[in-house]
C-alpha cells in the first residue's frame, strides 16, 4: 500500500483515523439536499489511515 504525500492526493472509505498536532474548528458544509457534513483542517504532521473500506467504491 502507498503513502499519498502529494498536494491534491485523496483517500476515500468509510471510516477514517486521522492525526495531527492541530486540528481546526468543525465547519458545516453542504453535502446533498438536506443532508450536511463537516469539515476539519488538519495542521502539522498529518497523517490518515483508512480504517474500513467502503463498499460502494471501486478501487482503481
């Protein structure tokens, strides 16, 4: 498994561990419709690790 370290890199799953030495305010955001989401910005050393695989995407 590779280690994504380039600017605009993504993981996606369906849960996800992150860490960091600074994380920012939740900020609510627009997903779908009614439905809204979070967002967090992590800061310093960030590092995130697929937890459990979701079963609607395909791997590529």
């Amino acid at each position: 498994m590779g280690t994504y370290v380039k600017k605009g890199d993504r993981i996606k799953g369906k849960q996800i561990q992150c860490e960091a030495r600074k994380i920012s305010n939740p900020i609510p955001i627009p997903k779908s419709g009614r439905h809204k989401a979070q967002q967090i910005i992590l800061k310093n050393n960030a590092e995130c690790e697929i937890k459990k695989e979701s079963k609607h995407l395909n791997p590529q």
